[in-house]
C-alpha cells in the first residue's frame, strides 16, 4: 500500500490562498484610496465652483447696491426739483392773490359793512373793519365761507361795540377783525378738480 504525504500541498494551497486574500485587501486599499481622492476632487471642484458663485452674487449685490443708492439719489432731486418748480409756480401765482382777493371781497362784502384793513400773513388774510351790527358780520362770515371760490374757513377773532365820529354824526358800530384763509390757483384748481369728482352722474330718466 502506498501512502501520500498531502500535508505539503495543503500547506502550499494556503500560502497561496493567503497571498490572494493579502492581494485583494491591497487592491480593495488601493481602490478606496483612489475612490476616496476622486470623490474629494468631485466635492472640492463642486465647492470651488459654489465659492466662486457666492464671490460672483456677492460683487453682483454690491453693485445692485450702489445703483439703488443712485436711483434713491437721483428720487431726492427729482422731488427737489418739483418741490422748486412748484414753489415757481405758486409765487408766480401768488402774484394774482390780491386782485382775486379784492375782487371777491367787493362781491361778498354785505351793506353795512366797511373794510378799513386788509393785511395778508402768508396764506392767511386778516380783516378788520366796522359794521353797522353784528348780524352784518355773521353774514359776511357766511358769505366768505360758502361762496368765496378764493377764501376758505373765516375765523371771527374779536368783535366789540365802539363810536365813530363825533356830535351829531357820531355812530355807534361794531369794530370786528376776521382772519380767513386764502387758497393758491393750484389749491383752488385742485378743490373744483375733487368736487367736480364728488358729484353723482345723473342718470337720464
């Protein structure tokens, strides 16, 4: 009978087994070294390249930035420029004031009333004269506050009893001072522009 030694081939299929398993840990190693790097590469190109897409919304922003403070500038003398133009516009409308002023005082002054002075303090006008009661002065009160297309919201300051004139022609009347807005043409366009808006259409019957 003869018998076999094995004992130096199992020996050998294990070195051999050893070494491949030793292989594969090197080569599995390798390629998750080499998979790890890549995949750095990929997040680090991805993160260079958002980087530079913040840097580039940044530099973006900071000149949308400066061209609103330019907009807000350029707002400020535009409505620097119309503030101006209107004061133009008011001044040489002021010009006109006091004919329209007289003229409409003539109109709405009652009988029995007498203007001695007229003194204007900017768009306020202040009255004072005698009237014969005081009945006189609420109508002119009146007349000044609704039918007056130029003045607007007349203010009764003082009214009192005195005498003018003396013996026979002496008179007692009443001496009343009244201060009462006066409106600029703009203001007065700008108020029959809003009741002309006010009123209804009339609808055809």
């Amino acid at each position: 009978m003869i018998k076999i030694n094995l004992l130096p081939h199992r020996e050998e299929k294990r070195k051999q087994l050893k070494s491949a398993f030793y292989s594969l840990l090197m080569l599995s190693t390798i390629l998750a070294a080499l998979l790890t790097i890549m995949v750095g590469a990929y997040f680090g190109q991805q993160l260079n390249a958002q980087t530079e897409r913040n840097a580039f919304i940044k530099k973006e922003n900071a000149l949308l930035d400066e061209k609103i403070k330019e907009i807000a500038t350029l707002k400020q003398e535009i409505d620097a420029l119309k503030a101006r133009q209107q004061a133009v516009e008011d001044l040489q409308g002021d010009r006109n004031q006091p004919v329209f002023l007289l003229d409409e005082l003539v109109k709405l002054t009652p009988e029995g009333v007498y203007m001695r002075t007229l003194k204007q303090d900017g768009q306020r006008v202040i009255l004072n004269g005698y009237a014969q009661s005081q009945d006189r002065v609420a109508e002119l009160i009146r007349n000044l506050g609704n039918k007056s297309e130029w003045m607007y919201k007349p203010d009764l300051n003082d009214i009192h009893s005195t005498g003018i004139g003396q013996g026979r022609d002496a008179k007692k009347v009443f001496d009343f001072t009244v201060n009462v807005g006066i409106k600029r043409p703009r203001e007065k366009e700008e108020g029959a522009a809003a009741a002309g808006a006010a009123k209804p259409d009339k609808k055809p019957s």
